[in-house]
C-alpha cells in the first residue's frame, strides 16, 4: 500500500489492516494558530507493527479528496495510540486511546525541516500554510518524529506516566478549550492584535520541575502584570469574574510532607506571631527559609526543625539511592537526569511538583463539578483558579469551595466585572 492515503479505497485498507497500536502525529492548517482555532490537515499514522508510515490527507492542496468523516473511523479502530503530545491533539480528537510518550523531564522539541522553515519565514500570517507545503515535506518530518521517539513505546510505564497520561493532559487541556473572554481593544494595547472576543492559554507541562508554564504568542498568562492596568482586558462571558486563592500553599504543603499540624489557622499569622513581626513580614520571612534554608534564629521553631530534618533526609536518599519519588504523582527526580542539585534546591522541586499534582487532583474535581454547566474555569495559575461565574449557578461556586475543604486547604476569594481585581 502507498503511504499516502487520500481517497475512500486507499483509507478502507487501512481501516481493515488489523493493526491496534499505533503512532499519530496531527499536521493542523497553522503550527502558530492554537489548536483550538485550528484545523486538522493531514494525520499521520505509523501501525507499531508496519514497515511504514501513511499519510491521511483531511484537506490539503494536492489532494482532491476530504476524508474527514473516515478518519474517525479509522482512529476509533485503534486500541492505543501513541503521540508526542497528547494535550494537543485532544484538541483535534478527544480519544481516549491517546498516550503521551514524552512525559517530563524529556524535552523534546519537535523537529523541522529547510522547506518548513522556508514557507514559515516568508508566510508565516498565511492561516492555512500548512496546506501548500508539499505533503512529502509533512511526511518526512513526522517519520523523524516517530524515529525520534519509537524506543519510548517500550519503555516500562511508571506511576507517573499513568498520572500524567489520565489526569495531567486532560485537565489542562481542559482549561485551554475554555479560553477568556477580552475586551478587544484594551487587550491589544497590552498584547497583540487578535481576531474574535477569546484568546486561548497554552500550557507547556514539560518543564524540569514539572510546574508547567502558561504562554501563547509571548503573552505569559502565568504572569500577568498585577499593575499596569493589563487584567482590564479580561472579562466574563456570563455574569462576573471569581477568583480562589489557595493561603499560604507551599507552607500548608511542606506541613503534609513533615507531618505538622496548623490546625486550619491563618499560617501567616501564626508565624507573625512566632517571629514577632507584622503579617507582610512574616510571609516573607516563611517563603525566604522554605525556599533559601532555614535562619540560625529561627531554627527553635519546631516547623522548621522538621523541614531541616525531611530536607536532610531526602537529599540522603537522592544521593544513596539515586532518586526521590513525589507522592501523588508518583514522579521520580532522578541523579543522573539533573544538574547542580543541592538539598535545598530537591526539596523545592518536590514542593513544586506536589503543588502541581494536587492542583491536578483539584482541577480534577471542579471539571467534574463543572459539566455541563456555563461557569467555566478559564485561568489557572499555580495557587489561583478564576472562574467565568454564571449568576444562576450560584450553587456551583459553594460546590467547589467544598473542593478545597475536602483537601484541607484555607482559600481567599475576590471578585470582580474585570480580572483587574487590585482596583
């Protein structure tokens, strides 16, 4: 069979090939446009157990057939399929057969090739690029691809990569398909120029520390300026805008790794008592020993006796055994994978990655809770959920505050017309 696939006949063989698994790599009309904005050129198929590759073509310029409605079929017929990015492509087909094959820490970076580099240069605006670069360029490129990657089908599967592949890319996924709502021309006084009423976050969650990144056309959406009057441009679809704030979350963290009790009380101000100083002070003094090591005049405090102690001993065991593992996830910090580390630095990177994973679970549940429903979830960022309330789902927001109480975790709530809560 030729490896390109662009009428019914050709597609039908390969539907009735009997493979199970295989390799999919999605070629959309634009690599710049989100996925959510996109559209689905060519498929790239490679069956685990075929001597090759084959292309499906859906729309593209050198093809007069559209096999859009076939292509379902034939994806459905697959027991598991392999990709590179499973968070993107559930963009394009929410299966659940899909399975990321790079799950952090793997950085890998999606190859090109001169001809690809070429049109993007000099077309790079053109919405539907992909469809004139020739379809034996897409087909080279996503052969490297699956190259690149086949050792990692037959890599053992760890806890992690069943967290990662159950729960981590279909929440963010989630959140990405939302989108927030803009006022057009505020935004683009701050950002760029867009198209419609909504931009759309992207999340990169393979980072070294697994805290994933939050940028899409160089607006970071993980930070965006508290000051200067950019937040002005985000607005709800329904009603208002709420924002939940987790309290003191890596202190409330480091308490459940050291097994310390704050007893459901303000963590800064109990600290502020400790120290002796005012509530700002003691949130910075609290985040510089959690993140820096613990003062010598502190060091009497018996939550910070027992960070010192879980800090010594997880850096005993990365350097006796070779790793740590993160509860929840399941996530392991290998030696040989990470350069420069020190006790300090470990314990860091297994805060973070237990804040990721327990947002997860988190994110987890308000999806559940938010089904069906017109309040959506539109922005996550580390400590901070900001929901698109409709006012006739008012018992939704209680819903999801009991989320947080299932977790044991103290929130703080705002609200506004705008996200430019601070006015």
């Amino acid at each position: 069979m030729y490896w390109l696939v662009e009428n019914e006949e050709q597609l039908n063989v390969l539907i009735n090939s009997g493979y199970k698994e295989a390799f999919i790599e999605v070629i959309p009309y634009n690599d710049t446009i989100h996925p959510v904005l996109n559209q689905v050129s060519l498929v790239y198929i490679r069956p685990i157990k075929a001597s090759k590759g084959f292309m499906v073509c859906i729309n593209h310029s050198e093809s007069l057939n559209t096999l859009n409605i076939g292509i379902n079929k034939l994806i459905e017929k697959f027991e598991k399929l392999y990709c590179r990015d499973k968070k993107e492509i559930l963009h394009y087909f929410p299966i659940k057969t899909l399975y990321d094959i790079t799950p952090p820490p793997t950085t890998y970076i999606r190859p090109t090739t001169q001809t690809h580099e070429l049109y993007y240069r000099k077309y790079s605006d053109n919405r539907e690029l992909n469809l004139i670069i020739p379809i034996v360029k897409h087909y080279e490129l996503c052969e490297t691809i699956f190259r690149d990657l086949k050792a990692n089908i037959n890599i053992e599967k760890t806890k992690y990569d069943e967290f990662f592949n159950s729960r981590v890319s279909v929440v963010f996924n989630a959140i990405e398909r939302n989108g927030v709502r803009i006022h057009n021309k505020t935004f683009e006084e701050y950002f760029h120029p867009v198209d419609g009423e909504y931009v759309y976050t992207q999340f990169n969650l393979k980072t070294t520390t697994t805290r994933p990144s939050n940028k899409f056309k160089n607006v970071n959406y993980a930070a965006l300026n508290k000051e200067n009057g950019c937040r002005k441009s985000f607005i709800p679809r329904n009603n208002r805008l709420v924002e939940i704030d987790i309290s003191a979350y890596h202190p409330s963290l480091s308490a459940r790794l050291i097994g310390y009790d704050f007893a459901n009380v303000d963590i800064h101000a109990h600290f502020a008592t400790l120290y002796g100083v005012d509530y700002k002070k003691s949130k910075e003094l609290t985040f510089k020993q959690l993140y820096g090591g613990v003062f010598d005049n502190y060091k009497g405090l018996e939550f910070f006796q027992k960070i010192e102690k879980y800090v010594l001993n997880l850096w005993s065991k990365f350097e006796s055994d070779g790793f740590v593992e993160c509860e929840v996830s399941g996530y392991r910090y290998e030696k040989e994978k990470l350069q420069n580390m020190n006790p300090q630095k470990l314990f860091n990177y297994i805060l973070q990655n237990l804040e990721t994973s327990m947002n997860v679970r988190i994110l987890w549940d308000m999806f559940c809770i938010l089904r069906n429903c017109k309040t959506k979830l539109v922005l996550y960022t580390y400590d901070s959920f900001l929901f698109d309330l409709d006012d006739s789902e008012e018992n939704i927001l209680e819903e999801i505050k009991n989320v947080f109480k299932k977790y044991k975790l103290n929130i703080k709530e705002i609200e506004g017309y705008d996200y430019n809560f601070t006015e």
